[in-house]
C-alpha cells in the first residue's frame, strides 16, 4: 500500500513544468534553469514572442515549442498538455507563469500537497498575501472565485491563479477550449464536473515590473461567457465534494 502511495504523489521524476511564454526572455531562463536544477523537465510554449524567449529557454535546458503568431495562454496551455500526453510519460504536470510572479521555490510545496495520494489537482493561493497585488486584480478575483466555489461546489479561494499542479490523467477528462485567460476558469470548472480531488495551497506572487496581459473589464467578460455555457448547457453539472484547502 506505501508503494502505491508512493507512485501517486508527484515527484520531480514523474513530473514536467510547463510554461507558456510571451515575451519574457529576461526572466525565463532563471525560471528554467531553477526547475532543471531540481531534477525536473521543463516545456516552455514561446507563444509568438519576438525577444528572446526561445533561445534563452533553450539555453536554460528546456524544450520549446514556439508559435509564429501569438495564440493566447490558453491555447498554449492546452498545446503544452497535449504535447506532454501524446509523446512523453509523466504522471504530474506544473503549470506556471514565465514572467517571474511565480516563485519556483514553491513547486516542492504544491507536489508535498499530493503525498497523502487523495489529490488531483493542487491550485495556488495567492489571497492570504494581497498587499502587493493591484486592487482591481485582487476585487475581481475575489468576485470570480466565489463564483466558481457556489458554482462548483469547491472551496476555492484563488481561482486566477496560473500557479498549479495536475494529474496527467485528470486532463485526459477533460475537453478544454478556451484559448486565453478562461482556462484556468475552464479547468477547474471540468475538473468539478469530473469529480475530480481539489487543493489550494499557499504560495507566494511577486508583482514587480511585468507587464500583465490580463484586462480585468474584458476577461470578467469572458468569465461570465464560459460561466453561462457550462451553467445552461447540459454538459454543466455541479460538483459534490468540497476541497480542505
């Protein structure tokens, strides 16, 4: 039984990052290099960028996939995960910014969250340490995440965070579309209908001199689209169990 245990939580030899990039070849190679020095293989989506992403992920020792045109997050996400299924073997898969908000020092505290082996997907919480995130970010992703928590039946206090750790075998479930910023809503959303283990952990954010691509007014917007199409359609079906995060 310890055995099996053993083989569900994430490990850095089971487990490969990846990153969708767009312009961020002054803090990416530091981020990839990091997670290679732990032991771990890392993916970075350069999503159209025209600095030098590439190269310097390439210079790091990651594996890049690059787009001629930049496609949006979501879709670089979903290409990363579909990549990662169809020709590699990995049980876990960390999905984080490569604007340097995420601390690579919490990938350890997101995979410690799946030793107990009743987790599925850990999601980072973001909201015990506001004090430097923009207000209009803070205020709407409180709204959202109450949303998602009554609509989801899931305790979940950080819905926006981009900072998170799968199942490779809980996305084989799962039909994503979105290709911007809706997909960490859309993940989460289909992870609930598929009755799928929830966990928010806390990790910490820098916000600094990034500039971010997310626009509260047009990404609310599209919060409420995706939203109305899982909440009207039959394919929206509420989860049951709560989340201890």
């Amino acid at each position: 039984m310890v055995r099996l245990q053993e083989d569900m939580e994430s490990r850095t030899d089971n487990t490969i990052a990846i990153i969708p990039s767009y312009n961020e070849a002054r803090t990416i190679g530091d981020i990839v290099r990091s997670i290679v020095d732990m032991g771990m293989s890392v993916l970075v989506i350069d999503d159209g960028s025209y600095d030098n992403t590439e190269r310097v992920a390439l210079d790091g020792g990651a594996m890049v996939i690059r787009h001629r045109k930049n496609l949006g997050k979501g879709k670089s996400v979903r290409q990363g995960i579909n990549y990662v299924m169809k020709k590699m073997k990995y049980d876990w898969i960390i999905i984080m910014d490569g604007d340097g908000q995420h601390h690579t020092e919490d990938i350890p505290v997101l995979m410690s969250a799946t030793r107990s082996g009743d987790v599925d997907f850990v999601i980072g919480n973001r909201m015990h340490q506001t004090h430097s995130m923009p207000s209009l970010r803070y205020w709407t992703n409180r709204f959202t995440s109450w949303v998602l928590s009554a609509m989801c039946g899931y305790r979940i206090p950080d819905s926006q965070c981009g900072f998170r750790l799968v199942r490779t075998s809980m996305l084989k479930d799962m039909k994503l579309t979105t290709e911007k910023y809706d997909i960490e809503s859309e993940m989460i959303i289909q992870a609930a209908e598929n009755h799928q283990k929830i966990k928010s952990i806390p990790i910490r954010t820098i916000y600094g001199e990034e500039t971010s691509e997310i626009n509260p007014i047009r990404d609310t917007v599209k919060f409420f689209t995706l939203v109305s199409k899982y909440h009207f359609t039959k394919n929206g079906r509420r989860g049951k169990k709560k989340t201890d995060g």
